[in-house]
C-alpha cells in the first residue's frame, strides 16, 4: 500500500509538472477609438479565462514589451496584441531576434488583429515561418464587415465551436506560407459586395480583391499553423471591435488557439468561459469618451 502510494503521487507529481504551462500576453499601447483595439483590456479578460484552467500560469505585460527580457523564461507560448505595421511590437530594436530564439526551442506564437501585420521589409518572412501567414500591403485588406462563419474544420482550435455571425475588422487575402504548407485555416467566410466600396489603397482594395469578391471566393480570416521543429503559431484577424470578446464562441476560438499553441491539450468542447458585461468594461484605455 506504501508503495502504491508513493507511484501515485510521483504520477500526480509528473502530470502536474507536464501540465504546468506559462503564456505571456504582448498587449500593446492604447490605439484606436475608445472600445477598439484595446490590447490590454483584451489580454486581461483572455487571461482571466485561462486563469481558471488548472496547470495554465498566463501574464499580461502592458505597452508592448516586457522591460525585462526574462519574463520569456519557461514561457510556453507568446501572444501579441497590438498595432502592427512598422510599429509593431516586434519589429522595435532588436526583437525578432528574441522571439526568433523562442520560436527555436518549440515556443507557440499567437498574433492577432493588426498584429498579423509585419512589414514587406521586416518581419514578413519571419510571420510566415513562425505562425503561417501575414497581412500583406496593398494586397491584403481590412474592411469592416459581418462574417458568417458556417463550418469548421476537425481541428483542436475549432473543438466546440458553432456556426457564428460577426461584424469586425476581418482582414482577408492574406499572405500564406507557399501552398499553404502547414497551415490550416479556422475560420473562413465569404467576403460580402461591400467590402470593395473603399478606393484603392495599402490597405483598402486593390483589382485582385475585387475580383475574388466579384468571384464570391471564401477567405480565410483565422488560421492555424505548424513549424517543422513542432513549434505552432495562430493568426486571428479580428478582434478590432472588444465587445467582440463577449461573443462566445469568437472567444472561445482565441482561447483554444492559445492552448493549442502552447501544446495543450484542448477539450473536446472547447475552453469553457463566461464573461459579463462588467467584465467586458474593465481595464479599458482612457481615450476620453467611450462609444454607446
């Protein structure tokens, strides 16, 4: 019996130690209109949801880097929330260098909103390595519009999920590793006509994506990727809206996304969570007055 007992707890010992995961939340600086883009906000409330799994440490570390680089150690999977472009959090100083040496020990990489946006001459080719895919001047675009979301693929990121509408900021005709190589798309959608109302612009049209519009082709708005050495990364276009964090199941993609990047298991219905309208409220940037 005193053995027994000994194994047990040695087994509970392993498990727990195996199950023991840190994520560090990259939130960037406050941007936007009140109630959009609100990177700390939304890293706190994804947080507070994977504070309640047991085994899963998470940290937020506000406007855009951690000020001590050994907030990496032992992290288990990275996620940026923040403006991209060459503003981006990981383009500044020597950064990419840094994840770069995360991404080689197996790190998971989850980028959303803008912060799927490197730049052509910095960071692209490092985001299509790391997480599969990238927004890409004056090809990909930003339009707001209502995504309907119908089917979702036998993946662990989409355990639990059902069919959904959304009005965000989804980009589209994104930038993807050549023959989408190790990248499975999450979330797809079929771009609506009013998405090539704006003129042309880095962001806002350009001919190829009237034509794949006119041609009613599918986009894929949120993916899912893996690296040769098992590391994963995540792109999740939306999220440019925070009241969109109170849609269910648009959370609870997000939330399986960052298991799964960080080599947890996800269950087979998904990350449950509940999030209120106070909860919604909290810890939003002061940008004056907030939209009704």
């Amino acid at each position: 019996m005193k053995n027994f007992l000994i194994i047990l707890t040695l087994g509970l010992a392993i498990s727990a130690s195996a199950a023991d995961k840190k994520i560090v939340f990259i939130a960037g600086k406050p941007s936007h209109a009140p109630g959009d883009h609100e990177h700390r906000a939304g890293s706190l409330l994804l947080k507070s949801c994977l504070d309640k799994i047991p085994g899963i440490t998470s940290i937020v570390y506000s406007n855009g880097w951690p000020t001590d680089e050994s907030a990496f150690e032992g992290v288990a999977a990275v996620v940026v929330y923040c403006d991209g472009g060459g503003g981006h959090a990981l383009l500044q100083q020597n950064r990419l260098k840094t994840i770069g040496a995360l991404m080689n020990k197996g790190v998971g990489l989850a980028c959303l909103h803008y912060g799927v946006e490197p730049t052509l001459q910095k960071g692209q080719k490092e985001f299509l390595d790391w997480i599969g895919g990238a927004f890409e001047i004056n090809w990909s675009v930003n339009p707001h519009w209502t995504a309907d979301f119908k089917t979702f693929p036998q993946h662990p990121i989409a355990n639990g999920v059902k069919p959904f509408q959304c009005n965000d900021e989804w980009y589209f005709n994104m930038r993807f590793r050549d023959g989408m190589k190790g990248v499975t798309p999450i979330l797809t959608a079929t771009p609506t006509s009013d998405t090539t109302n704006r003129n042309d612009g880095a962001h806002e049209g350009n001919p190829a994506v009237r034509q794949m519009v006119a041609r009613g082709e599918p986009q894929h708005l949120a993916w899912a990727s893996e690296r040769p050495d098992g590391g994963r990364g995540f792109g999740f276009t939306g999220a440019h809206h925070h009241k969109n964090w109170g849609d269910d199941n648009f959370r609870k993609i997000v939330l399986n996304a960052i298991l799964w990047i960080a080599k947890v298991e996800v269950p087979k219905s998904g990350v449950e969570s509940f999030v209120s309208a106070e909860q919604l409220a909290a810890n939003l940037d002061n940008k004056g007055a907030r939209k009704p």
